[in-house]
C-alpha cells in the first residue's frame, strides 16, 4: 500500500546572503571602558530575515537576531577575552532558520589602539625641554618621567606631552598612561 502525503514538502538548501554592508572599511577602536571609541557599528542588509554572523579574524563573536537588517558591534572581545593592541579583521555571514549559512565576507580592518606615542626614542641636551606626540582616544592622558614629574594632554588625547629633561646625562624612561593602558619611550639625556 502506497500512501501519498497531502503537503508538499520544500526542503530550503539555499543561503541567505549579504546585500549591503559597507566595504573596505578601515578603523579604529580603543576598548577600555572610557566611553570613547569602544567599539565599531556597522549597519547590514541582508537577501532574507535571517541571523547575521561577525567573525573576527576568523572567530564568532555575535550572532544577531532574525532580521532582514540591523547592526553588527564589535567591542574588541573574542570569546569573552579583550585582545591586544593590533590590527583584525572583520567578516559578516547570514544563516536562515533552516541552517543554510553563507560564505563569511570580509568586510572591515579595524585597529584595536589605547594609546600610542609619535616617538619611543628621544634624544636630547640636559635640561632641555621636549615635546612627544601622543595618540589617545581617552580624555586625558597622563606622562610620568624621570621618577615622579608628570604632564598632562587632554583634547581627546590627541595631543603633546611636554616635559623637561633631567639634568644629568643618561637613558631615562617615559611612561605614558590612558584609560589604564601605558606606551613606553626611551629619553636619551645626552
């Protein structure tokens, strides 16, 4: 005896797939919970509602809601774990209900930075005054040299610090702190 069953069964094979997202898209981010670039958004669309995937370089690190649309944000995390200074890169996937996941896109570099000096050498006279350049997305940035004298940048943490050198000669190092996160330079006192 041969039974026929009254619906047709459609079984779904084909991938959802990514219509927009914007490309070659290059940034920044400076996750240390200062509020200031902790992390990038990126808006998506996709062919059909379905869960929009991030990997970045090459791990998950979000998987959205069923939508047609929505937004993809990273906050510089891989499995739970916030990653060192250093550039990553970003890809999209969609998967339907049915299982079917498209091929991960890539799509973004983006540049995890807390602070960074335009110079980890100076070479100058004793007593001289010297200026760093400091790039920071803290608020405020703080520069210990020379065991104990400070100087301050604030604009964002786009800016200088100016110091004065020791009066005497020799290596000196520099310390320059944002949001808890310190770069290092070498002051050749000379």
């Amino acid at each position: 005896m041969i039974h026929t069953l009254p619906n047709t069964i459609v079984i779904d094979t084909k991938a959802p797939s990514v219509v927009h997202i914007r490309r070659r898209y290059h940034t920044h981010i400076s996750p240390d919970g200062d509020h200031h670039n902790d992390s990038v958004r990126v808006h998506y669309v996709l062919s059909e509602k379905a869960h929009a995937l991030l990997y970045v370089d090459g791990d998950q690190v979000e998987r959205t809601r069923e939508s047609k649309t929505g937004f993809l944000t990273w906050n510089g995390m891989i499995h739970g774990r916030l990653q060192p200074p250093g550039k990553y890169t970003l890809a999209i996937s969609a998967q339907d209900t049915a299982g079917n996941r498209s091929t991960p896109l890539p799509f973004a570099v983006v540049t995890v930075r807390y602070v960074v000096l335009a110079r980890t050498r100076v070479v100058v006279k004793p007593g001289a005054r010297f200026v760093i350049g400091v790039l920071a997305d803290a608020p405020r940035v703080e520069a210990l040299f020379n065991g104990g004298r400070h100087a301050f940048a604030t604009h964002h943490g786009r800016g200088t610090v100016k110091l004065r050198a020791p009066s005497s000669t020799g290596v000196f190092r520099l310390y320059v702190t944002a949001s808890g996160h310190t770069a290092r330079a070498l002051v050749v006192v000379g």
